[in-house]
C-alpha cells in the first residue's frame, strides 16, 4: 500500500542560509520532494510517496522518515557547515487528499485584503 509521507523541519536560526539549501538538496537526493505540481513547498517541508513494505505499519513510514531526515543533517555537517536540528514533524498519510493551499495575491487596496 502506498502512503504519503510529510516532513516539517525546522533548524537553529543560526544556521547559515548554504546548510539550509544543502539539507533541502540532501533531502530531494534521497526522493523527498521540494514541489507539488511544479510549485515549491514552504521552507522546511518535503514530502515523498512511500510504500510499507511486508509487516510495516505507518508507525515504521515514520521512523524511517525521522532517521533520513537525520542523516541528512549529518551529511550537512560532514560538509563542514554548521547545522542543527531543533525539531520535526512527520505525517503518515493513506487517505484522503492533499497539496498546497492556494494562497491569494494581496489586493491593492490593504481594506479589501481583511
């Protein structure tokens, strides 16, 4: 069964901006996606379609995506660039719908934008 997996990020405001995009790159090299339908994610999320293999349940999809995710930021501090993780958020997802939400461009007028 085919699931989708999304990974929320965030890191130490101290983190230089080149081991922010090193991370994102580390990500989308191991199948993580950056883009929905051709549109970029906010900053700091990805997602990937993943399938449980026999006997794994989405509680497994979860540690899987939790220790990718570290690895990666390892493989940003082998680089030599100071990195670290504060916190992440992993949703296992089997049903349902998702994507980006369409967001409004603001009206000229700030009155008509409440």
């Amino acid at each position: 069964m085919a699931f989708i997996a999304t990974l929320v990020y965030e890191l130490d405001p101290a983190t230089p901006a080149e081991a922010q995009k090193l991370l994102r790159a580390e990500l989308v090299g191991r199948r993580y996606n950056d883009r929905y339908e051709g549109k970029r994610l906010p900053a700091n999320a990805v997602w990937i379609r993943r399938t449980a293999g026999e006997g794994e349940t989405v509680d497994d999809l979860k540690v899987r995506c939790g220790e990718e995710l570290g690895a990666a930021v390892a493989a940003v501090a082998r680089a030599g660039l100071a990195i670290r993780l504060v916190r992440a958020w992993v949703q296992v997802t089997g049903a349902g719908t998702y994507g980006l939400v369409e967001v409004p461009e603001p009206r000229k007028d700030p009155e008509e934008n409440v």
